[in-house]
C-alpha cells in the first residue's frame, strides 16, 4: 500500500481547452489550499504544465480537481508521471 502521508512529486501535462480560461489560476488556488509547493505554466502547444510537492493524499486530490479544470476548460487528457519529490519549492506559484 502506498503511504497517503510521504511526500511525492507530480508532474502532469494537460491537454484540451486550458488555456485562456484561467486554469493555472484554479490550479494554484487549488494547490495552496492543499498545502502543496511546485508550479503551473502555459506551454506552446496548447497544454497546461503542472508541477507539484506535497503529501501524496493532497497531491492526489489536485489531480481530481485537475481532470475537472475551473468552469470554461474542457479537460481531454492528462499525461501524468510520478516522481521522488525534490524539496526545491518553497511555494505554489505561476509561471509566465
């Protein structure tokens, strides 16, 4: 059984209607509220870039807050990929 209180690092691409309907915004409000650390950024493509630390509970509950996205996104894939975590944030921010 996974320990839900390590901490772990998620890494998620996610791709369908993200941009331009405030998803890094939901995304971050979402990871501060569950006390996780990392990042979340537009990308060229298209897709979403998120990047977060934290106990696996709380991470795991951003991911599903992740495949509903805010009101206007239309979340169609989520490429998810888990990691050791690298401590190398001190909080949940945007990236431009």
């Amino acid at each position: 059984m996974l320990d839900s209180i390590a901490n772990v690092r998620l890494e998620v691409y996610v791709s369908g209607r993200v941009q331009g309907v405030f998803f890094r915004q939901f995304t971050k409000d979402a990871a501060i509220h569950l006390g996780l650390t990392g990042y979340t950024q537009n990308l060229p493509d298209g897709r979403v870039k998120v990047v977060a630390e934290g106990k696996r509970k709380s991470v795991e509950m951003l991911l599903e807050k992740l495949r509903s996205g805010p009101r206007f996104s239309n979340v169609e894939n989520l490429d998810v990929t888990w990691q050791e975590p690298s401590g190398e944030f001190v909080n949940f921010h945007i990236r431009r």
